[in-house]
C-alpha cells in the first residue's frame, strides 16, 4: 500500500500533472473570466485559440517552447481566416481540408515539436469547419481566436519564468525512476526461476523509456542556458545529478554476464538470492532519491551497504572451502559492480542534498554539454527535399490529406449530426507515420471514447446539480491534459466524460451526444485504419536495416574509442561520452522499431525471430563494451599486449564487416605494427581479464555477423 501511495504521490509531483494543470488552467481561465463579465461566447472564443496553442506546448527549454507557440498563433490565425472563407463553398472547403492536412502533416520533417505545430493548426481547421459565420466576422473571429492563442503562451511561459528548474528537477526525477526500473530488471537475472528470455523483453523494453526520458532531460539541461551557464548551486546539482546518474546506468548495462552459466554453477549456493536482494535494495535506494528529486524535499537519511557488501564478500570467499575447485571471479567482479553501483548511488544522494554551494562542477568546459543534444535544422530546402514517395514524411502527409478528404465527403454525404467534424478529429488524432502506431491509437481511441461515454452519461443521469457536474468537468479535463503524454488511452476515458458535460452546459442533449461521439469515432477510426493498409503503408521491415546499421556503427565506434584508450592514444571526455550515448540512443531506437514491427501484421514480421536476436545480442556487446570501458578507464591499462590487439581488431573488423553489408560506414582503426619480441612477455593479472573481456566481446561480434547473415539472407 505505501508502494502505490508513492506513485500517486509522484504522479501529482510529475511533469506530466504539472504539464495537465497549467493547460486546464490556460483553456479554462478566458471562459470563466468572460462568464463572469457576460461575455460567455467570446471567452469561448479565447479559450478554444488557447485549446489549440497547447498542443505545441511540449517539454523543452523555455526557447523553443516560446518559438513553437509563436509560430503555431501564427498558423492557427492563418487557418482560421482561410478554413472561414473557406467553408462558404463545399468544394472549396473540401479542396483546402485537402492542401492543409498534407501542408500540415509534411511538418514531421522538423521533428516533433515542429509536428505538434501542424497538428494544432489542424484542430483549428476542424473546429472552423462547422463555425457558421458570415464573412465580415470571419476576420475579427480569427483575431479573436489567435488572442487566446497568445494569452495561453503568456500564460504557459510565465510558470517556467516564475520556476526556472522546476520542470528540469521533474525530468530528472522520472529519469532516476525509469533506472530504477531498469535496475530491478536487472536484479531478475540472478533468480532462478525468472526466464531469462522474458526478462530480456522486459530490459529493452524498459531501455526505451530510460533513453526517452534522457533525452528529455538533456533538452533541459543543456539546450538551456540558464542551466549551463549559471553558476547557482540549484543548477549545478542538477546537472552533477544527471552527469551521475548516466554514469550510473552505464555502470547498470556493465552488470552483465552470461546468466545461464552463473547460474549453473552458483544457484544452489545462495549467493545468487543475495545478490538479487542486493540489487533490490539499491534500487529501492535510489526510488527514494528520485521520490525525492521530483518532489523537491530533502531525502535526509542514506542507507549503507557497506555491511551487506562485506558479508557477500565473505560468502564468495567461503566458496574456496565450500566448493573446491570452483572459481569465484565472476562473482568477485559482480561484487565490483555492486560496490561502484552503491559508491555512484551515494554519491548522487550527496550532490542533490548539498546544502552548501559548494557543490560545484570543478570544470564547467571539460564537457561540451551542446554535442550531447540534437539540432533542428530548420530550413525550407529540408521541406523541398522531402517532396518525393521516397520520404516517409511525404507519404504519411499524402496518406493524412486523402484520408481527410475522404473523411470530410463522408461526412456530407452521411446524416452524422451537427458535430461530423469529429470525424475528421479521429483521424488527425488516429493517424501516425507507421501501422503499429497507428493500429495502437485506434485501439485506444475507440476503448477510451466507449468507457468514457459511459462514465459521462452515468455522471450527468444521476447528479443533476450543475456545480457537482462542473467540479466533474474540471477534474475530467484536468486528467485529459495530465495523461495525454502518459496514457493515451486514459486520457481519452476523462476526455469523453468531460466533452459531453461541456456540451451539456451549452445546451446540447448527453444522450444523442454519446451516440454521435461514438459513432463518428468509429466511423474515422475505421477509415484511418483501412488506409494504413492501402494508401502507402509504412511496415517496420522496410527501415529496420537502417536501425540495425546505425547500432551496428555505434557499437564499432565505441570499441574503437576504447581500444584508442587502450593502446595509449588521448581520448577526450567528450568523444568518449558522446560516443556512449550514441550507444544508448540507437539501441533504444532499434528496442522501439522491434516492438512496433511485434504489433504489425504475422505477414510483415519479416526475419523477426533474428532480428530479436539482434536486439539481445546487441544489448549484449553494449553490456560487454561498458564493462570493458569501466574497466579500462579505472586500471589505466595502456600500451596493451598484442594478443589483446589481435583480438580488438578482429571484432573491430567483424562488426565493420557486418555495417557494410546492411549499407552502412566503417570506423577505422589503425595501430602500430606487432613488434613479435612483445609478444613473449607474460601477461599481468589484469591483461589477463582484459583478455577474457574482449575474448567475450570477439564472440559476440562474430554472433551478430551470422545472424545478419540470417537477416540479409
């Protein structure tokens, strides 16, 4: 009970309520206001440009978050003045539903937040639609709404101004807990009875979200002026916190070993249990650490494990008597591990419940923070570029635009009431650049409007008083905006419920609502999801090379940098951590096209039981790689015995091999030529397990060429 009541305690300190709060807030105040001042119409007015303005408002520094809503007020006027004139013509109306939603849809190119700018201008265009108006008002009602619009950005940017770090200190929080996550999975391996297969699903699926949620974190921290440049303690902590935390979680990838074996040999001895109930232990650790980040208390009391460790210690000591013969190295290095993971752990405990500003990066340059974060390219040639059925942009905005216009005829044609612009709503809203995406929204869409209905005729049937049904109204629309980004297929169960009492306040029946809530719902979903499946369809299969390469170029280029390190060349901070990431993100984008391509069709699941061996193996050598770079970085081995050069290139060349042949770029790596009286001298005790580790990363680099033979074949 004290687990689930932290949750929902760390949901109401999260981003995303947060996020659900300031856009109740901004769409509701115009109307409220206006009411009071009997002008209820013209707040609706105010409110719906505001509606329409926070879909561009998406996490990110406070920048691009301005740009991206200046700009959408800029379309939303644009669409609102044309989509007005527009309607007086069936024809011309259908003709511009058609240019808009594929001008609109093509904004995918810029990215996402470039894409939530063209999906609020679609809104705006939908609501317009249906919005009688006679051509002289069409101007002042534009203007009107584009108000709202800015009212909405002021509003928004003023939350960020008043708490600089607040949105930062969420990110980062829910960033620790998705580890935490990844942590206990992790832990799962040492039990026996857990299936090592299943569990591996569960680990790159849960790799998706702690690299999601790094990304988020690394937009705010260091596209962020004020978080970089600042020299106050707040920010600062901040960023050693999350500069930690991704040390952490590479410590947390290192912890891997071929499970199978470890537990062939040690399950009988307990010690397996113990380090699982290690593992447990720090993960609940850092929980508390991340409860405490996101909800921006001081997390006073830290847990040591120097005395768990030590007593696991003598048991694996205990070994040498208890069962001679056995070798107990594996499981002094996961020791190892368990000790680094306990020391970074402590140390980020440190950093964010310093309460001197002392805490200070010694050297603010030594990492160049703008590397470590994409940059948007926005111009026109990008737009021009993508104008052939080569781009899965263009054809997802072609696919968008004929969808829309078959929705908008079908809505003419058919008796579907005065709101047949939900229709083209579900669609908008339906429609994603791939099928899996697409198929899952639908789903959800159709569950989340079904339920909905039904809480909200409930509601408005049995509690006639209209201020109990308006405390129902805000709390509905306070869940719709709080899940959006979190749980879709909430979301639309507290948006239906608080559509129909809205409409029920403006006089509109709940009943005959629901019914054409529902029914247009179907009606677009149904069309959305026919078209996925014949008008250009987007299967996984088609781009998975592309994922499986750059995964492939990533792991080569980490090795390189660590065999760099290795035979004594300087290797940068910098290039060593952006190569790391690297890692991270494409293998987290390969996890995220594998599961899509699972939801997909049986007949487009192409080569999929090796591309599952992919994933694994490449998690696998991301593992190996971290472990060896661990390894490397803390002993200062340089100037390496041959055999273990011999070893470096044959995987370098393996894996470069196995990039060319999915169409991808080689990473060189040149050395100086084997002096042969080198190769006589007798290897230390750790070039000896220098060896073993990149005797294990040969292997697996040789697993990965035969399955994407397997692939290609």
């Amino acid at each position: 009970m004290n687990l689930h009541l932290k949750e929902i305690k760390s949901f109401f300190y999260s981003q995303y309520f947060s996020d659900g709060l300031r856009m109740s807030l901004g769409i509701l105040l115009p109307s409220l206001i206006f009411n009071q001042l009997n002008h209820f119409e013209l707040g609706l007015t105010l409110s719906l440009g505001a509606l329409c303005v926070s879909v561009a408002d998406t996490p990110g520094p406070l920048l691009h978050k301005r740009n991206a809503m200046a700009i959408c007020n800029l379309c939303i006027f644009l669409v609102a003045l044309i989509t007005g004139f527009a309607r007086l013509n069936v024809i011309t109306l259908g003709i511009t539903v058609t240019l808009l939603s594929f001008l609109f849809s093509m904004f995918t190119v810029y990215g996402n937040r470039a894409a939530s700018v063209g999906t609020a201008a679609l809104l705006m265009m939908i609501f317009m639609i249906e919005k009688a108006l006679k051509p002289g008002d069409i101007l002042m009602y534009s203007v009107t709404v584009t108000a709202g619009g800015i009212w909405y950005m002021l509003f928004s940017m003023a939350f960020f101004i008043i708490r600089p770090y607040r949105a930062a200190q969420q990110a980062l929080g829910e960033s620790i807990l998705d580890v935490v996550k990844f942590l206990r999975i992790k832990a799962d391996f040492y039990l026996t009875d857990t299936d090592i297969d299943e569990n591996y699903r569960k680990l790159v699926s849960q790799q998706i979200q702690v690299s999601q949620h790094q990304d988020v974190v690394r937009e705010l921290l260091f596209k962020s002026r004020v978080m970089v440049r600042e020299s106050t303690n707040a920010s600062r902590v901040l960023l050693l916190t999350f500069i930690d935390l991704v040390d952490l979680y590479e410590q947390i990838m290192a912890t891997h070993y071929d499970y199978k074996e470890v537990r062939a040999r040690f399950g009988g001895t307990g010690i397996l249990e113990d380090i699982s109930g290690i593992l447990q232990r720090l993960a609940h650790e850092l929980e508390n650490i991340g409860y405490a980040v996101l909800a921006n208390k001081r997390y006073n009391h830290s847990h040591d494990f120097n005395a768990e460790l030590e007593l696991l210690k003598q048991k694996i000591d205990g070994l040498a008597t208890t069962a001679p013969g056995t070798s107990n190295l594996v499981l002094k290095k996961i020791l190892i591990n368990l000790r680094d993971l306990n020391r970074n752990i402590h140390n980020i405990f440190n950093y964010y419940n310093s309460r001197s500003s002392k805490t200070l990066i010694k050297n603010p340059n030594e990492v160049e923070y703008s590397k470590f974060v994409t940059h948007q390219d926005y111009a026109p040639g990008i737009f021009f570029d993508n104008l052939s059925l080569s781009s899965a942009s263009f054809k997802h905005a072609f696919r968008v635009s004929l969808v829309c216009l078959i929705g908008f005829i079908t809505a003419k044609i058919l008796p579907l009431g005065h709101h047949s612009y939900w229709v083209l709503l579900t669609i908008i809203v339906v429609l994603k650049p791939g099928f899996s995406l697409s198929k899952q929204r639908n789903y959800q869409r159709l569950i989340g409007t079904v339920a909905g209905g039904a809480i909200g005729v409930l509601i408005l049937t049995i509690i006639p008083n209209r201020d109990a049904q308006f405390a129902f109204l805000v709390v509905f629309m306070l869940g719709t905006y709080s899940f959006t980004r979190r749980n879709y297929v909430v979301s639309v169960i507290f948006m239906t419920p608080y559509v129909l009492i809205l409409f029920k306040f403006l006089g509109v029946g709940h009943i005959n609502l629901v019914e054409e809530r529902i029914r247009d719902t179907i009606i677009g979903s149904t069309i959305a999801f026919i078209a996925t499946y014949i008008i250009f369809p987007t299967w996984e299969f088609e781009q998975v090379q592309e994922n499986l390469r750059d995964v492939l170029y990533a792991n080569v280029n980490y090795l390189v940098k660590i065999a760099e390190n290795i035979t004594g060349r300087s290797v940068s901070t910098t290039d060593y951590k952006l190569a790391r990431k690297d890692i991270y993100v494409k293998s987290a984008n390969l996890s995220a096209a594998f599961e899509r391509m699972t939801s997909e069709p049986k007949s487009k699941q192409r080569k999929i039981k090796e591309i599952h061996k992919f994933v694994v193996l490449s998690h696998i050598l991301s593992s190996y790689l971290a472990n060896l770079a661990s390894g490397v970085t803390e002993k200062n081995l340089h100037k390496t015995q041959p055999e273990n050069l011999k070893l470096i290139r044959k995987s370098i060349n393996v894996l470069n091999d196995s990039t060319k042949k999915l169409g991808g770029k080689c990473v060189d790596f040149i050395t100086e030529k084997i002096n042969p009286q080198e190769e006589k001298k007798q290897l230390s005790a750790d070039e000896i397990l220098l060896n073993e580790q990149l005797g294990f990363v040969n292997k697996i680099s040789y697993d990965i060429a035969k399955v994407t033979d397997n692939i290609l074949s």
